[in-house]
C-alpha cells in the first residue's frame, strides 16, 4: 500500500515544478525528497520521472500517477472533514433561529435541556435555508415563527415573545399596566430593525413616521440609555438587560402583539425532542 505521504510529496512536486520549490514547501531536504520518489517509483512499479543530471520531470506515468495523487488526497481531507463533523454533532446541540432575540432565552432552555453538550447557533432569515440545514443534519433544531407541517418533522410549539414598549418613566403612560399601539401613534417610537417578525408587526400597525429603525444593536442600546426616548422592546430583551435607564417597560396589550416560536427537528430526533420538551 502506498504511503499518503508519498502520496503528498509527489503532488507538491506536480504543482511547484522543482525538486527545490516542492521540498521548501514540504519543509523536507531536497535529498528526502528525491528518494521519496524513487521509493513510489517502486511501489506502482513503473518510472515516473525523467531524469537529467540538473533536473527532474514528470513523464506520463509521473502525469497520470500526480492527478491520482491529487484526487486521493481531496478524498481523504473530505473524510477526515465528514467523520470530524459526525463527531462533533454527537456532542453538539445545534440550533437554528430566525430572530436573535430570543437566543437568550433558548439557549438557557438547551443548557438546562442538555447539559452535557455544547450549543451552538445559526441565525436565518429565510426558512427554507434553515430547513435545509435541519434535512441535511447541520442542525439538531430549527427555531420559527410558524409551525411547519412537514411529515419528515416533529414541530412544537416552543416560546412566546411579547411587545413591550419602553417609555420614559416621567410620562403618565409609563406608569399603565398595558398600553395598545394606537396610543403610541402620537410618539416616534424608536424600534430594532433586523428583518424579523416584530418589523412586519410593528410597520403593519403603525405608518411611516410613527417609528424610526435602527440596525445596530449597541446604537439601539445607547440611545435608549442615554435619552428620553420611546422605543419598542421584546420581554425577552427586558428580562435578559433590565429597563433601561429613565425608562418603564409596559406590556403592549394589542392582541397580535406577541410572536409565537415553533421547534422543528428530524423525526429520528423524538428522543432529543421529548428532552427539550420536558423543559418548557
């Protein structure tokens, strides 16, 4: 059997085109490297170089023998990478989750769930492509904001979310136990803007004018932090930071006002499944 080393020395020497190029790139003696080759030479039992007294070539055998060499050596990377990756998820809760505000939440909910194992986290902003990953095993559970009706899946609910509205604790609104959107209308409400379902919530109920979006999450903070401002916020986010400073959070009692997160996984799953469950 053919040494991958040999394998390795003799595709190097393909690509860089000298003894001297292949062997500096090997980090080998240009001796070690010459008797490598003689060695192969006689492992497939043919030449593979022609040789001059200053120089060294590939003949065709030499040609044929480097793109196998190449292709053997792409093979077994891409092993090493499946049966690594295979490992790695026997010991890895991966999650994929469509809002960021709730990650929090969830992955206090997989670390109690499974405490032996690692979480790890991707967010999405299209459902099909995080599906996608659950179908080809990249992810343990997808997190959504609708359930999925799917007879490859088992789909629970998972978490809800509620609106809440962040206002400046001198205002009399800052002290009702609930508030509806349509009394924000007269406020410029400053709202988080990362493509999720609260956007969709929040530019449906109000118009143009009536909010202002920011994309940056610390923007958002030190906004809010440092000013008198009205903004819209998610339990969640209360429960994870606090209030921020100068500012009361009052539950929006619009009866929409609220996102429902779905949990997906394999079918081969359910015991992975019951266990999160058990946890709600």
């Amino acid at each position: 059997m053919i040494e991958m080393r040999l394998l390795e020395i003799l595709a190097a020497f393909s690509e860089e085109g000298t003894q001297a190029a292949a062997a500096e790139k090997l980090h080998i003696s240009q001796p070690t490297l010459s008797s490598s080759m003689r060695k192969l030479e006689e492992e497939v039992g043919a030449p593979l170089f022609d040789r001059t007294k200053n120089r060294m070539v590939l003949n065709e055998n030499g040609k044929t023998a480097a793109e196998f060499a190449g292709r053997i050596l792409r093979e077994e990377a891409e092993m090493r990478t499946r049966i690594q990756e295979m490992e790695r998820r026997k010991h890895t809760v991966s999650i994929a989750l469509c809002s960021r505000s709730v990650f929090v939440k969830v992955s206090a909910l997989i670390s109690r769930a499974f405490p032996e194992k690692q979480m790890s986290a991707d967010f999405y902003t299209d459902t099909e492509e995080m599906l996608q990953g659950l179908y080809e095993g990249r992810h343990t559970f997808v997190l959504t904001e609708m359930p999925i009706t799917d007879e490859r899946l088992i789909c629970f609910p998972c978490y809800t979310e509620r609106l809440i509205a962040l206002i400046p604790e001198d205002q009399p609104e800052a002290h009702r136990p609930s508030i509806p959107l349509d009394a924000l209308r007269n406020h410029q409400m400053l709202t988080l803007s990362n493509g999720g379902a609260w956007d969709r919530i929040i530019r449906f109920k109000l118009k143009e004018g009536e909010y202002i979006s920011q994309t940056n999450f610390a923007d958002y903070c030190t906004l809010i932090n440092s000013l008198p401002v009205w903004a819209f916020a998610s339990d969640t986010q209360v429960a994870v930071l606090g209030n921020p400073s100068g500012h009361k959070a009052v539950p929006v009692s619009d009866e929409d006002a609220h996102l429902d997160y779905w949990c997906s996984c394999l079918k081969e799953k359910k015991k992975e499944a019951e266990i999160l469950r058990s946890f709600l």
